[in-house]
C-alpha cells in the first residue's frame, strides 16, 4: 500500500477504536445480561460449560472472557474491552483480506460502514460474545471466498477452524455458516468444481460440534413449552428491518425525538440504501462484471440465519431476537460496501452515495449523544441508590425469587453488601450467580429488592401485604427500574 493509504487506514482504525473505547469508559450500566457474563467468569472452565449447557449459549465466549479477564482484570470496563476486541479484528479483516481480495475501495468503505452503523456502539460495549461471532462469521465467508478462488490449504483450515469458532460463541453463529456451507457448495456445483474438500470439511465440522450438538438439542428440547422470547409480531418484522440504523437502544424511551421522526430518518435512509444497491446490481449485469455476484451472495448469507431463525420461530418455538442478527452483520456491511465500491464511478450516484454516508454519520452521532447522555443518567441513579442504601452498620439487601435478576446487578454495583435470596423453591438454580438463599428473613432490619417487571407484579404485591403485618416500611426509593425498601420489625 502507498504511504497516503496507509495514513488512511490508520485514521480510521484510529477514530473507531478511540470513539469505542470512549464509549466503554462511559458505559457504566450493568444490565442483566452483563451481570450474567460478569458472574460467569468467575466459574472454572468446566463449570462454564456445566452451566452455559442449560442456557442457550455456548461456552466459547465465556472461556475467553475468563481467560481475558486473567489477564487483564474483571472490571466492567475491561470486560467491555473484550467485546471491542472483536470489533477491532473485524476492521483489521477490512485492512486486510478484504482490500487483498476486492480492492481498496470495498475496504475503506466496510471499515467506515462498520464505524457509522449505530449497532456497532451495542456490539463494542455489551459484555455478551456478539460482536466475536461477527467477526468468526466474517472470517469464515471471507475464507470461502478464498477457498473458491485459489483452494488453497491454508484457507481450507481457517474456514474449517473459524467456523467451528463462530458455531461455538452462538448458536447464530452457527446458522451462519451453515448458510455459508451451502453458499460454497451451490457455487460449487455450479462451477463445476469439486466438492469432496467441502464434504470432507463438513465431516469434520460436524464431529467437531457433535458434543454441543446434542446440548442444542436437549435446550430446544427444554424451552418448547416456556421461553422468554415472545412469538414474532408484524411489529417485530418493522423492528428487524431498522435495528441496525436506529439511534437509540430499542428499549430506551424517546426523549430527544419521537418515534415517527425517528422513522422518516431511517426510511429516507433506507431508501436510499436501496437506490444505490438497485443501482449497483444493474450495472454489474450491464457491464457483466462479477460484483453482483458478491453483492447478493453477501446479502443472501447475511439473511440466511435471520430467515432460518424466523421460520424455527413460526413453526416451533420462538427463537428469533434483533440482537441475534448481528451474529451475521458483518456479511450486510460487506455486501453494502461493495454496493458503495460499484456505484462509485457513478457520479451522480457517488453523490448520493455520499449524501447517504453523511446521514450515517448523523445517525451515529445521535446514537452516541443519546447513549452518552443515558449513562450520565445510570450513573447518578447508580450514585443514588448507593447513597440510599449506605448505613452505619452492614448493608443487607434481600429479595424474592422471582424477582432475583435485579440482585447481581447490584452486587456489581455496591460490592460490599450482604445479598441473600428468599428462596421459595419457585427456582432451584441461580448459577452462575451466587447467593446466600434463605426459606425466612430473620434480619431486624434490611432492605428489601423489586425489579419493576409487569410478570411479578401480583406476586409482590401479595408478598409486601404479608410483609406489612409484622415488618414497616421507613424509607423507599424507585429508580431506574429497581425498588428498594427499608424495613424494620415492628
């Protein structure tokens, strides 16, 4: 590479991974799932695999997070800084295979379409293994590429050993390179070129994820009658159309604009994304080129896993979140970047495709001031609840069971506390978490825990009548969506 694209790939190497890691240092929230990775690590490798084998995830992820935070310590941020690892490689195959393979164009613009996607914020600073798929998944396609353009050895190897990767941080991950498989075995067949290698790498694939396969099969299995994700609503199909545009985490209320001017900006958006890609493939099949090729064979493996998962959802049990599609994102941006590459020569079309970057950017920008503005906000209800719940003597916190995915969270908050679990045998596990569990309160005074879920509303409220027969309530304090009580003996 010439000195001046070298500078510009270190500029946007740079500016991401700053814009990310500034993002980390401010996050300070700790939803529940982040307390679960957190709690996670502090399990030994094969309880790892003993716990996450009733969950619905594999163990991949939460090994290198422990190890990670061997390393380096298990503060949140630094857990954090795991997930923006992935991120990180995920440009580096942009500097890399993918300006080896298609040119520095499709590079520069996957690596900045990588930046300005708002989602690419939730992957870089949630403590989960979405943005390492993402970057296996990639990894593997790319090694496809590779495999059908020179068959060399050393890419049968990556894409066997990235694949198993990526199968074993998600079961999305591992949908994706099913997809894949099948993307290189047609091309295949229809090039007329030999499959055995491809037969043989599925052999192998297959024994190697055999052990977790019949895990995956016992979790179906076990959550066919009862799951947490809700059946798929037409409400939900709008939702998976605009995830990765949106300016604001989809569970946060709109405050600085509302729904509908939201939509207006990610339809306009959107269309245009749509213009330019109409655009590109018509000119690849005018001018006979093979970026059409690249651009719905990109597209067709980044759906795949969302319209396996989508299908799974409709006729057995519901499977399908809008997280989940970023196990995939990768492919999408690297199908629009060579969208981008081919209508760049345009230049009518390079303007547009300029004027669409630009609203990216606004796009981006708004996800970081509502993001950096809401964990402002965290931190003072955080700086609250410790304030709260301070005393002179030993802060004992307790909580119901069907309400203890509020307590981690806390315990990662104020770690100094007391947290014990009234155990009503409504759950018999709470791995990976630890509590002190107890059948009866014996404590004068405590502060009793509520997570604001409209499912354990009835419950509480039957317990706190009971509580009030012998027990007052001196002081309370909601926020966010946490209670929390004081109560003493009568």
């Amino acid at each position: 590479m010439k000195v001046s694209k070298v500078f510009i790939y270190i500029s946007l190497l740079t500016f991401g991974m700053g814009l990310f890691t500034f993002l980390d240092l401010k996050d300070t929230e700790i939803p529940y799932d982040d307390a679960y990775s957190a709690f996670m690590i502090e399990a030994s490798y094969s309880d790892i695999m003993h716990i996450t084998a009733k969950d619905v995830h594999p163990p991949f992820y939460y090994w290198g997070l422990k190890t990670f935070s061997l390393l380096f310590g298990s503060s949140t941020f630094v857990l954090r800084l795991f997930s923006l690892l992935g991120i990180f490689l995920t440009l580096l195959l942009g500097c890399f295979p993918i300006r080896r393979f298609f040119g520095d164009k499709v590079a520069v613009f996957f690596i900045v379409l990588i930046i300005l996607f708002p989602v690419t914020q939730y992957l870089a600073t949630d403590i989960r293994m979405y943005s390492w798929t993402m970057f296996f998944v990639l990894a593997c396609a790319l090694s496809a590429f590779d495999i059908f353009v020179s068959g060399k050895m050393s890419s049968w190897l990556l894409f066997f050993c990235t694949g198993i990767c990526a199968a074993y941080l998600h079961n999305y991950g591992l949908l994706s390179v099913f997809g894949i498989y099948i993307c290189l075995f047609i091309i295949s067949i229809l090039k007329k070129r030999k499959v055995r290698y491809l037969i043989l790498c599925g052999i192998l694939f297959s024994l190697a994820y055999l052990p977790w396969f019949f895990q995956l099969i016992s979790q179906f299995s076990d959550v066919a009658g009862d799951y947490w994700i809700n059946p798929l609503t037409i409400n939900d199909l709008f939702l998976h159309i605009y995830y990765f545009y949106s300016p604001k985490d989809i569970w946060l209320p709109f405050t600085d604009f509302t729904k509908m001017q939201m939509m207006v900006w990610l339809i306009i958006i959107m269309c245009i994304q749509l213009v330019l890609t109409l655009k590109a493939i018509v000119a690849s099949i005018e001018e006979k080129d093979k970026m059409k090729h690249l651009i719905i064979l990109s597209f067709l493996a980044f759906l795949f896993p969302v319209f396996m998962g989508g299908l799974i959802s409709f006729i057995y049990v519901p499977i399908l979140v809008t997280r989940y599609m970023t196990c995939s994102f990768g492919l999408f941006v690297l199908s629009l970047a060579f969208v981008l590459a081919k209508v760049n020569k345009y230049p009518m079309y390079k303007k547009l495709s300029y004027v669409f970057l630009a609203l990216m950017f606004i796009t981006g920008g708004v996800r970081v001031y509502s993001g950096v503005k809401h964990y402002n906000q965290v931190e003072v209800a955080y700086n609250q609840i410790r304030e709260f719940s301070r005393t002179d003597n030993r802060q004992i916190f307790v909580v119901n069971d069907f309400s203890y995915h509020v307590i981690p969270r806390l315990q990662l908050i104020m770690p100094d506390g007391e947290y014990c679990v009234l155990d009503q045998g409504k759950y018999n596990n709470f791995e990976p978490f630890v509590f002190d569990k107890t059948d009866s309160v014996k404590f004068s005074r405590y502060i009793l825990v509520h997570q604001e879920r409209g499912a354990i509303q009835e419950e509480f409220r039957t317990y706190q009548t009971e509580l009030l027969k012998h027990n007052l309530i001196t002081d309370s304090l909601h926020i966010l969506d946490i209670y929390l009580y004081k109560v003493e003996s009568k």
